[in-house]
C-alpha cells in the first residue's frame, strides 16, 4: 500500500510539477517500483504466468461444463449414457483378476439390471443401499445402477468389522446390503447387531453355511432383471450421489455425502488439468470405496470415455507386468505405493511398459526423481484433496514435490489459502479485527476453501452428520461474515506458490495409505484393556511412509500377553488401524502440550521415553519388521507368559 501510495505521488510530482514527458515518468516510475522490492513480483510473474493461465483456462472449462450440466439438471448416469451412445463396443472396466473385459454396452446392461432389480424390490429416489464388497467390475456396475434409480450407495471400507462396520451400516440407514462373498465372514460375525429389516444379498460364490439366514444370491437375481433405462429419477446436479467413509476424523468413520457435481468436478479438474486423452488406459489398483479410486479413477471411464484396468489390491511384484499386459498409460499411487516399487529388485519390466503418467497424492519429495527416472515416467500428475473438500489443488507441471499450486499473481481466482496456526493446539490465530491470519511464503498454516453453498466448485456438502460438518467450517475466515472448509492439515507454499504437504493435523495420523483415528483406537484398546488409560499417536519410522502406531498404556507391571492381545485386534481393529508398537509406561502424565496424551495426532509430540517404562514391537509387516520408531529407547521387551 506504501509503495502505491510513493508510486502515485511520483506521477504527480513528475507531470505535474517537474512536467516531464509521459515517456520519462513510465522509466521514472519503472526504476522505483523495481528499487522498492518489485522486482520479486516481476520475477514470480516470468516464472508462473505461463502455469497460471493453463490453471486458470483449466478452471474456467470445468466450470463452464458444471454451469451448463447444473442448468441441464446432469447427472453422473446421464453423462455416463453419453459415453455408451459414443462408443458402446469400447472396453470401458478390466479386472485383472479374472481378466474380464466389460465394454460400455455391457456396463450400462449390467448397471440398468441392478436398478431394476432394486426398484422391483421396492426401492426408490432417495433410499440408501450400502456396498461392502471388494474390488471388481460389479463394484462399479452396482453402484452405478443405484445412481439410475436415485438410490445413494453407502460405499463401505472392506478392513471395518464389528462396530465400526455396524456403526456405518447404521448411520447410512441402509435398506439394503450388497456384499461380496469374500466379506461373508464379517458379515456373519455381526448378523445378530443388524437390523432385522435389512436385505441381505451376496454376490460371488454361493456358500449358504457362511451366510446369515436371510441373505440371497444376487448374481441369478440380477441375470433375470430387466436390461432397459429405468425412469429416469428425480435428482439433479447437485443432489446426492452416494457416501465414502472417511477415516480422517476422530472417532468411529463418517459419511463424507458425494453429489454429482463433487464426482464430476473431481475427475474434471485432473482429467484436464494433467492432459489426460480419451485413448488413455488407467491401472487402477486402489480401493474403490475411497475417493482416488471411484473418483479420481474410474471417473475418467464413466465421464470421459477411458478404459480402466481394476486390481483387486496392489501388487509390488505384478506391477509392471499388470502394466505391460493391458497396455496402461496411467497408473494410479498414493506415496506408499511407490516406495514398495523402489524396494523391489530391478526388473526388465520397468522399462518394457508404455507408462507415461503417474496419477496420485502423497510421493515424498525425497523418492519423488528417483521413482520418475527409474521407472521412466515423464510425467508425475500429484494432487491434494480430500473426498468432502472443496480446495482440491494439481501439480500441473510436475515440480518437484508439490502437491499443488496456487496464483501468486491473481489469488483471488480460486479462493483458498494458507492461514496461521497454533502449532500446539492448532487453533485459528486471528487478527485484531477477528479475521484469520493468512500466511506469507514459506509459513506453515492450515490449508482453507472459502464456501459459497450456490457455486458447485465452492460448496461444502459435509457429512451426514451435521455435528461432524459443523466441526470442519469456520467463519470470518478470509473477511468478515464468510464461511472455510477446514482440511485439517497443515502445508507450506514457495515464492512461487507452490504448495507442500507438511503434515496432517487433529486426531489422526497416516499409515498403509488409511487415515487412522487415534480416538477410535484409543477407544478400542482402552476397552480390550479392562478401560485402562491409553493414548494413540503416529511415530515416524525410518524408510516407511506415513507414521505407524503406538499405543502407550499405562501399566505399572510393564507386561501384557501380546500374543492373545494382537488376536483380539484383529477381530476389532481394520490392519491399517492396529498399532505396530506398544508402550508400557507407569501412568500417562498429563502436560499442557500433551494433555492426558489424549488426542496425540500426526503433529502431537510423542511422550517422552522414560527409564521405567518399555517398548514393545505387537505387529510386523510383510515387508519386514520395522526398526524401531524414531527417538524410541532401546528398552527391554516384557511380555506376560
């Protein structure tokens, strides 16, 4: 503002009173503006104009479309037909399990039959029906047939059992549940919790002695349904779609509601955004009840027309052949994924591939040149965004690292930013007028999105929870009156506007590419520990990814029989959530940075190491046994016989 204001008053002093000529003030004002710091902004402007303008025509595409699709009332379904009309004999899923190809025209037929069958049995627009199955073509044709009725698919993680998948079942208010029979042992396990109104139906292979009473087999059910376009429902563009659980949160999973512009906009924004082509073909080996999967992936087959190869679970060792074998362009990662293809032995199907994308979020900056060059991946497409934000950013030209970008230039283009924190408690710090504090470069803050509910690039659809969506907006955020998504996590931006993952903040930490609830687990244990005190954090373990858990416990007697302690996790805890150490310490102190160690999220310090106490390894990975957490003592390990 000083600089204008000197600015301004130079053009005066020199037309007015010294009357120079016009060409005179220009070099006049030129000379100062650069002598008084402008030079860094001419500087970021050479350096980003050109990542700027392709992010901002990027933007401006997408949002055209989502005008036009809001105005036509799409629908996922709807576009989808589109690509059916355009190329019906076209391979649109690959499961390489089976190495069943599904064209369109099948697709749509298969898809069309689960609406008709779901609407013979009485459902309509606006019921619920939860899908617990594992990767395969049916995964997709499933819910994408209950998208053509209007009925919203409940998308359930397949590691929940017990409660947390009791607790999802009834939070969704599901009418029905379609299961594959590979989860028929979870489901037996709790059939005396479900609701006795609840349709139980299986596909796979039929085993009546494993299933609930009640349960039919969906595969003759379907086979026998009508094939044609059901009516066509009463759902536009904005209105729900269907629900991912998400695992970023305290306490047990919540409904993250997706709505058909979300899933348009998602797989928009990185279809154009990294240059994908329609002839592309995409390996897919994430789970499809997460966001990066159905979304971000299979995405691309339902509204642009791609051929997308689906894998039951990654495969270190099948990675490249999988690749090689159907010809993939594109293959999807999150960050652990690519350190286990670094520790895999050179092979000559690294280089035989005709990879020219790796799609993702989450590649460390410190494996990020030594994946793309040894893998001979031109192009790294890395991404932020969670499935219920609305602030999602793309490293659109592969800069090292980055997670995204934002326009230094013209911020006020897409409305997020970085604001202050407290690392400690990480609550808001504001300014004198109440406003929160945005950060300068190279400031870790709080990654925000300003939310305008009328704009489907900028509304908040929150949880079916409204408490939960309560907890993620803040107001008076960028001006006074306005409304933030919060994303919970903490990220730093360049000169440049780049943006850097730092870490992510609350009660949470990252493990096996999951989000694990540290209240949850602490909840879990505390009750397998006759409700003795117990506090969850994620530790940093040298060559892995992400923080593993540690579980401290307060127990005077530093023992416990672990053995009969890691079975019961397994009945209780998904694998990604089960702590792989455990700490035995005399009590849990309480401190102001660390109260209770409740709460100990991917930021929290851990507790200190303390003589008294002991460390104990309860889980190994089949990638070998990790070292011990970073600063952990190398104390005795006390078990109970």
């Amino acid at each position: 503002m000083l600089l204008g204001a000197s600015l301004v008053g130079v053009l005066l002093f020199s037309k007015l009173v010294l009357k120079l000529p016009w060409t005179q003030v220009g070099f006049s004002l030129l000379f100062l503006y650069l002598g008084s710091g402008g030079w860094r902004f001419v500087r970021i402007f050479v350096k980003t104009i050109r990542r700027d303008i392709f992010g901002g025509m990027v933007l401006l595409k997408v949002k055209a479309k989502v005008r036009r699709y809001l105005r036509e009332q799409r629908t996922v379904p709807i576009l989808f037909a589109s690509m059916v009309q355009r190329h019906p004999d076209k391979t649109a899923l690959i499961f390489e399990g089976t190495d069943t190809h599904w064209t369109f025209r099948q697709l749509d037929d298969y898809s069309s039959s689960v609406a008709n069958f779901l609407q013979a049995r009485g459902l309509a627009s606006g019921d619920v029906a939860a899908l617990f199955m594992e990767n395969r073509n049916e995964f997709v044709g499933l819910w994408l047939g209950m998208a053509k009725l209007g009925v919203e698919a409940a998308l359930i993680n397949t590691n929940l059992r017990r409660d947390a998948l009791c607790h999802c079942l009834t939070t969704s208010q599901a009418r029905v549940l379609i299961f594959g029979s590979e989860m028929a042992p979870a489901i037996f396990e709790i059939q005396a919790s479900l609701d006795p109104s609840l349709s139980l139906f299986c596909s796979g292979p039929w085993e009546p002695s494993t299933l609930p009473a009640s349960t039919e087999h969906l595969d003759p059910l379907l086979e026998d349904a009508p094939k044609h376009l059901p009516s066509r429902p009463d759902k536009g563009f904005t209105d729900k779609l269907f629900y991912i659980y998400t695992s970023g949160t305290t306490g047990l999973p919540k409904a993250a509601i997706v709505v058909h512009s979300r899933y348009y906009r998602m797989a928009a924004l990185v279809y154009y955004g990294f240059r994908m082509r329609p002839d592309d073909i995409v390996y897919d080996c994430l789970p499809l009840y997460h966001s990066a999967g159905n979304i971000v992936g299979i995405g691309q087959c339902l509204l642009h027309g791609m051929t997308v190869v689906i894998r039951k679970k990654f495969s270190a060792s099948r990675f490249w052949d999988d690749c090689i074998k159907y010809n993939c362009t594109i293959v999807q990662y999150i960050g652990e994924l690519c350190r286990y293809l670094l520790n895999q032995p050179p092979r000559e199907a690294e280089h035989q591939h005709r990879v020219r994308m790796a799609l993702g979020n989450g590649l460390r900056q410190s494996i990020w040149t030594d994946f793309s060059s040894r893998f001979h991946i031109p192009q790294v497409a890395e991404f932020y965004g969670a499935t219920e934000c609305n602030c999602s950013v793309g490293n659109f030209d592969s800069q090292v690292g980055a997670c995204g970008f934002n326009s230094r230039i013209l911020s006020f283009v897409y409305p997020i930013r970085l604001v202050r924190v407290n690392e400690d408690t990480m609550e808001l710090i504001r300014g004198p007028n109440g406003v929160c504090l945005p950060c300068q470069p190279g400031e870790p803050g709080q990654l925000v999105g300003r939310i305008i509910q009328q704009d489907p690039l900028r509304r908040f659809d929150g949880y079916l929870n409204q408490g939960a969506s309560n907890k993620k907006i803040a107001k008076d955020v960028f001006q006074k009156g306005d409304q933030a998504y919060l994303t919970g996590d903490v990220l730093v931006m360049d000169e440049l506007g780049y943006l850097y993952f730092r870490d992510r903040t609350g009660d949470t930490f990252r493990w096996k590419g999951e989000n694990v609830s540290t209240t949850e687990v602490e909840g879990t244990l505390s009750r397998l520990l006759d409700m003795t005190d117990v506090a969850v954090y994620g530790v940093e373990v040298p060559g892995t990814e992400g923080r593993a858990g540690m579980a401290a416990v307060a127990n005077s007697a530093g023992s416990c029989d672990l053995e009969h302690f890691a079975q019961l996790l397994e009945k209780e805890l998904p694998l990604y959530a089960r702590p792989i150490f455990l700490r035995f310490l005399p009590e849990l102190h309480k401190t102001g940075m660390f109260p209770g160690l409740q709460g100990a999220g991917a930021g929290s310090r851990a507790p200190a190491p303390t003589p008294e106490g002991s460390w104990a390894m309860l889980d190994q990975s089949k990638q070998g046994p990790a070292p011990p957490p970073r600063g952990a003592d190398p104390l005795p390990l006390k078990t109970a016989k």
